[in-house]
C-alpha cells in the first residue's frame, strides 16, 4: 500500500505547552508558600503575629498600637477580684529590665475595678537609658505595661504604701 502516515507536530507542541506551564505553577506555588511562611514567621518566637498582646494573670490587653514618637495607644482591663486605687500606668521597652527610668502616668479615672476595661492613649514608652523609645516605621517595638497602685483609697503612705505590678507584654508595629 502506497498510502504514508502524515505526522503533525500540534500534538508534541500541545503536551510541551502543558508541561511547561504545569512548572509554571509549581514554581508560582513554591514562592508563595516561601512569601506566606516569611510573613507569618516575621517574630523571633515565629509563632504570633504582631501586634500582640499578651497579659499576665488577672489581666487582659488588646490593640497595641506605638507611634514613631514612642507613645502607645493600648486597651486593657483587670479580672483580679479586688480593685486598684491611685492607679498610674507606665510602658517601658522589655530591654528595660526596671521601673526606675519609668514614668508613671496616672490613669483618667485613676480607681481601676475588677472587670474594668481602660483604654489608654499615649502613653510614652521609655527605653533603659531612660529615652523615649522612638522608632522607624514599620518596625517593632516590644515593650511592657507597668501599674503602681494602692489597695486603699486615699493618698499613698506607709500605711497605703504602693505595689508594681507588670501587666503584660506586647509588640506593636510603629506607625
């Protein structure tokens, strides 16, 4: 039979087109997973994202937000049971290890109850020298929440003497 077979070639380039763009895909994958495990890794504990908050028993902290000047804007309440009087609130950056370059802020209503939520607006965060703790854009600020108060109404003495109490720790973007 004299009859010859014609071959074409769009069934070989059709199964190539396909290969190479099933690698497109993978790839695209690839860096996508790579983009979203950075982003959700962006913290030395690569566990939380930020802004956090994390309060210590007793006490409950949300939204931290810290502006380029060091001021904090932050939502907090305490479940302890009892209630604070003459309280005065303080955010330090965790790299300062005391209150003594801490500036104490009374709160505006400074009776703090059981339960009570406070929102509090800037707040001037202080570094260990003592500083403001300015920073740039977009990056993060760790720091604490410190409370001086007393147990009795009235003003502090020996008798009503004050107590320190950290409340929580947190990470804020600056922005």
């Amino acid at each position: 039979m004299g009859g010859s077979v014609k071959k074409t070639e769009s069934g070989g380039r059709y199964s190539k087109a396909l290969w190479i763009a099933s690698i497109l895909v993978l790839i695209v994958l690839f860096i996508a997973t790579i983009i979203y495990n950075y982003m959700v890794n962006n913290q030395t504990s690569g566990v939380n994202l930020w802004p956090s908050c994390v309060g210590q028993p007793s006490f409950n902290c949300n939204g931290p937000m810290i502006t380029t000047y060091g001021t904090l804007n932050i939502t907090f309440s305490q479940t302890s049971g009892a209630t604070f009087y003459n309280t005065e609130i303080a955010c330090l950056s965790t790299t300062n290890s005391s209150s003594n370059n801490a500036t104490y802020t009374p709160l505006t209503n400074t009776t703090l109850k059981s339960g009570q939520q406070v929102s509090v607006t800037g707040l001037i965060c202080y570094l260990q020298s003592g500083k403001m703790g300015i920073a740039a854009i977009g990056t993060k600020f760790t720091g604490r929440l410190d409370l001086n108060y007393t147990k009795s109404f009235g003003a502090a003495s020996v008798e009503n003497p004050w107590y320190t109490i950290n409340v929580a720790v947190f990470q804020a973007k600056v922005s």
